[in-house]
C-alpha cells in the first residue's frame, strides 16, 4: 500500500478506505487521499480536496463520531479539537498519545536533574492535544519517560500577541510547532522567549491566551488555547530578571512545544462559579 500511495497506483483496501472516508466526510471519493498508512487495523492518514468553509462548517454541525463508527466498528474516539480544522494545522502533527484531559487533575510534580529541578503544576480545567515530537530530537528523554531524570521543565506560553503581527494566535500554534520560538520584543525580563510554569497565571481574559470560536448548530462556542512547552534545565537558561511566575527562556533552542492546550470557556467559568457556589453554601452553613 505504501508504493501505491507514493506512485499514485490504484490499490484495492485504499479504494475501499477512500469510499468509506467520503461517505462519512459526504464528499466524492476523489476528495479523499490517503496519504500514510500505520501498522493496524484500518490506521491512515488522508485530507480532503478543496475543503471549503461550507463543507467545513457542514462537518462540523454534524455527527462525525457516529458516521465514523458506523463505516469503522472499531472505531473509538476522534482525537483532534475542530478548533484545528484548519489550513494552518495538518492531522499529521498530532500524537494521541500525548492527548490527556486535565479537567479533574491539580497534581504538582518534581522534574529535572538533581540540582536543577522545578516544579511541574498539572493546568487544570484544559485538555491537551499532544504534538508528534517523539523522536523529532537526539533523544525523548526531554519528554519521555515522565518524571525520568532527563526530562525538562514544564511551561505554558500563550500566542494571544500574536495578533501584533497579523498573524492570529491559532495560527501562530501552527507556525512555532513547525519551525521555533521567536524572542520576546518586549524585553521586561530580559531578552528571550517568555512562558510561565504556572498555569493559573493564565487566568480567563489573560492577553496572552489565543481565543477562538466556533459556530456550531447549538450555537458558538468560545476557547482559549496556549502550548504546554518544556525548558531545558540549566543555571543559565533563564534570564536573570526571570521571576518565580514569568520565565525568559534566553535560547530559543532550549525552550520545545509539545502538546496544544485547549479551554472551553463558558465550562470553565461555570465550573468557577459552581465552585462559589458550594462555597458560600458551606460558609452559609457554617454560620448557621
């Protein structure tokens, strides 16, 4: 199959694979090209020719997961956000691997080699979708195994100024994964890349949070997105100005995006406020 796809030859399971993504996509079978396939049951890779925002919103107001299961049986989850549904990102920079829901999770963790190490704070409330870097470097020990002595510091870094350089923050996920951090321009703690390793300084609200909408049959949904990033450990890494809450990273090479972290904002916030709720009842109770 492999031959097939790179010298554009008919092949018999690919045109079944074909028909069958454009039935659950409702688009023509031409439309569809299969370009990787993975060890596994029905595992490939494939984009859809001339997607344009109608079909695009189309698939986005329907129920994909379940046309999916219908042609696929063992089909069990779609694994990318619609947020991403766009020129700017490929399905290929993806790794479920890396994906993990962090909506109930406040685990705080110690990372780094002995002498250089720092705490790791879980961002409850978002939900991550990795990014394939397994393997992009010398070694994954930066990465992977977790809490594995070589690992790296843990970050977050938001794209929200993009929009400075009319380049939109979701965009700008896209533009950094592909090549690297550019500095700061603003240089209040020194020049470098600035991230901070404590989710909450990413309140809702904060500039540095890139936002998106999507407009879905049930009405628009509002996110907020930021890369969760690792620093390589080292006594000069960060600037001297570098604060417990905002690190200037001063190489660009040591600073490595790793998974794109995802917010729903209206759940958030009414978890926040459900949180106050209980809160004052229990005070209410209390003063009872």
């Amino acid at each position: 199959m492999h031959t097939a796809i790179q010298k554009k030859r008919r092949h018999p399971l690919l045109e079944q694979l074909q028909n069958k993504l454009a039935r659950v996509h409702q688009v023509q079978g031409e439309r569809i090209q299969i370009v990787e396939v993975f060890l596994g049951s029905i595992c490939a890779g494939y984009t859809i020719d001339d997607l344009d925002q109608t079909t695009l919103e189309k698939m986005l107001n329907s129920d994909l997961t379940e046309r999916l299961r219908a042609e696929f049986p063992s089909f069990k989850d779609l694994k990318i956000h619609p947020l991403f549904f766009t020129p700017a990102f490929d399905v290929a920079m993806f790794d479920n691997k890396g994906n993990k829901d962090f909506t109930n999770e406040n685990s705080s963790f110690i990372l780094g080699p002995t002498g250089l190490q720092r705490t790791y704070q879980q961002p409850t409330g978002w939900t991550r979708y990795g990014l394939k870097v397994l393997g992009k470097y010398e070694n994954d020990t930066w990465l992977h195994p977790f809490r594995n002595t070589g690992n790296w510091w843990r970050g977050y870094h938001g794209t929200g100024h993009a929009y400075c350089e009319n380049v939109t923050s979701l965009n700008a996920l896209a533009s950094i994964y592909k090549t690297k951090f550019k500095k700061a321009r603003n240089a209040a703690y020194g020049h470098g890349v600035y991230c901070s390793p404590k989710p909450a300084f990413y309140e809702p609200g904060n500039s540095y949070l890139g936002r998106g909408t999507i407009n879905l049959v049930q009405g628009t949904k509002n996110f907020e997105f930021m890369f969760q990033v690792a620093v390589k450990p080292g006594a000069d890494t960060l600037t001297s100005a570098s604060t417990a809450n905002i690190w200037a990273v001063q190489n660009v090479d040591d600073i490595r995006v790793y998974g794109i972290l995802v917010r729903d904002l209206f759940v958030f916030l009414s978890n926040c406020l459900n949180e106050m709720r209980e809160l004052l009842n229990y005070v209410s109770i209390i003063q009872k």
